[in-house]
C-alpha cells in the first residue's frame, strides 16, 4: 500500500491529483502544472515535501561521523543553523543519495530524499557503528516548501509568531522555533522556504498559506522548476552508478583537508586523475533545442567526441524552448552544438551552462 503523508487531506481538498511518486500518494498537479510553474516563478507557490526525512543526529561523534559519511565537511558550518548540500557516496564513488546538513544546538539535522530512504538510513547507521552518535528519523515531522519571490512575505503573513525569525534567516541557513524548523532553502531556483512542523499541524498550515494567497503546486511544477534551475534528480542525474564529478557535483566535494578520509575518496581521486588526463569519461552540460519536439531522459546525444545520453529533458514553461541536462564526452564545450536524437531522427541542440534559469530570469547564453 502507498504512503501518505500527512498532507493526503489537504490535497484533495485542493482538488489535487494524485499519483504515485516512489511508493508516496502525491499531487502532480492541482488543475494546471503550467499556472503552478508560474506561480512560483512569479509570485508564490508550495510543495509538500513531506515524503523527504529528517533525521538528527546527536552524540559527541557527530561531527567526525559527518566528516566519514559525506564528500563535504561539515566543519564548513561555522554557526548554528548553516546548512550545506553534499552527496553521500560508497566506496566506488558513486552517489548513494544527495542531501542538507544543517548545524543546530542538539548537533545536526539531514534531510534525505523521499525514495532513498531506507537504504539511507541503512547507510547511515551501518556508519554510525564506529562513532559515538544517535540517529532519529522525524517521522512525526512534515514538511512544506514554499517558494518564489513573494515567498518569504506570505510565508511571514501565515505565520507571524515566526515572522521575525524569518526575516533574519539568511539564504542556506534553517533555525528552529519551538518545534517548527525554518529553512532558507529551496529547489526551483527561487527565494523560499522549506518548514518542518509537527504532523498534526500540517494541514492547518497549509490551508492558511492557501489564505495568503500561496498557490498549492505539485509534482509536475516542481520538476520543470528544478530542472529550469539546474538542479539534480536522484534516480535522473545521479544513483550508485553514477559519480559525483559525472553528475555535476564536483563543486561539492571538500578535498582539503587531504586527511579527511571520506567514504569513496580513494576512488573520486583517481577518478579526478583520470579526468585531468582526458579519459574517456562523461561529464553533466544542458543542452537547449529549438527544433520540434520535447527532449526527454534517455535520449541519445551524439557529439564529435562520441555519444551521451539526456538525463532530463522537459519543455521549459519561462522560456518557452526544450531544454535538458545530459551526460556528454569530456571533449564536449560550452557553445558547441550536439545532435539529439528526436524520435529516430538526429537534430541539432546547443551546449549551455546552466543553470537555466535564476530568480525568474535567463541565464545561460
């Protein structure tokens, strides 16, 4: 039987509908994924992300147990409440999952994605054995993401006893207040927050941003949005197959200090070896298609330097083009034009740097 999560009620209320999304009953979409794209380009929209799990993590050896799980150092978190994005890989190199560590007065708080979870926490506490450290799942948590230019001022109207604390967040930081937790982060690209409150409290919430005008959105919108921001999708961009420098994610990595030994590093240094030396291997670009048609995942990329494959591709609502994150040949620039294979038929797209899209604005050239 699929989840739900606490948030069920509220979609249908919403006239939601809803589909399965990695075993979870969630909305795709509440009449029309383009208005709700727009929304939270525009004004302001919200997401339940309550699928997603926190965990905290006490115990004297919380740090070092951070230094060995994730390819960035946690000891970057110079004050409580900043938060930093990492991949979580094995011994290979590729990617277990990607996540948040945010630094708090009782030690951390991860957010895992929704569909990874029970091999994360699998993960985490096979690595857990060796350090003084306690692991909580917040199963009684949910979690709202709201998002867009107006987000934090109707996120501040729905909840004015944290409207001060809100206000003073600054971007890639989350506090607590009570027993909600405010965090200054998102992913579509936009200003927004994401707010952890206790379950029973959800609903309510929800239907109070509804009343400052929040526009509910859905599955749909969020992976146009994220995708027009240049962000992964674990299961598209990354897996356990998957490296982080394949996936984009170098900028991730804390190589210094050389002594932190994280899980994977022997193997993404001599990956990084090999790619300083040309190898044959891939590396994550966009791609934008003006031609007919939608580039969609899996497609095949052919370029001088041999073929690649589309991870994600989408036609994009703010800039009214197809366009797609793909794995290409090292060989492969910026500027340089590829071909796609459309339905059986090779056709021209052009390598960007994403991301596509920032705060409701082109970017790329």
């Amino acid at each position: 039987m699929a989840h739900r999560t606490p948030l069920f009620d509220a979609h249908l209320a919403c006239n939601g509908k809803i589909v399965d999304f990695a075993g979870w009953e969630m909305p795709i979409n509440y009449g029309s994924q383009i208005k709700e794209h727009e929304a939270v380009r525009n004004d302001a929209g919200m997401f339940d992300v309550s699928h997603m799990t926190a965990v905290d993590v006490k115990g004297a050896g919380a740090t070092a147990f951070f230094q060995k799980l994730i390819g960035n150092d946690v000891a970057k978190l110079g004050f409580e409440g900043k938060a930093l994005y990492s991949g979580m890989y094995n011994e290979a190199g590729k990617v277990i999952d990607d996540l948040i560590v945010y630094r708090t007065s009782w030690g951390y708080r991860v957010v895992v994605n929704a569909g990874t979870t029970d091999k994360d926490l699998a993960w985490m506490g096979k690595v857990a054995a060796d350090f003084d450290v306690s692991l909580t799942p917040r199963r009684d948590l949910a979690m709202i993401a709201v998002q867009g230019p107006q987000a934090i001022a109707k996120a501040q109207a729905a909840k004015p006893d944290a409207a001060e604390l809100i206000a003073g967040l600054q971007v890639f930081q989350g506090l607590p207040h009570g027993e909600w937790f405010f965090a200054r982060t998102g992913y579509t690209g936009e200003d927004g927050l994401e707010i952890s409150m206790p379950a029973g409290e959800a609903i309510a919430f929800w239907h109070k941003l509804v009343e400052v005008g929040v526009a509910p959105a859905g599955l749909g919108a969020r992976d146009t949005l994220r995708l027009e921001a240049g962000m992964n999708l674990y299961g598209n961009e990354m897996d356990e197959t998957v490296s982080p420098l394949a996936a984009g994610m170098g900028w991730t990595i804390a190589w210094e200090p050389a002594s932190r030994d994280f899980i994977g590093r022997a193997a993404l240094e001599a990956e990084k070896a090999e790619r300083a030396a040309k190898g044959p291997l891939l590396k994550q670009v966009g791609l934008v298609f003006e031609g007919k048609g939608v580039l969609r995942s899996h497609m095949k990329v052919v370029t001088a330097g041999g073929e690649g494959e589309i991870t994600s591709g989408t036609f994009s609502p703010s800039l009214q083009v197809s366009i797609a994150m793909a794995r290409v040949p090292l060989s492969v620039q910026v500027g340089d034009s590829v071909q796609v294979d459309v339905r059986g038929t090779l056709q021209p797209a052009r390598v960007v740097r994403m991301p596509f899209v920032r705060h409701g604005k082109k970017v790329y050239e």
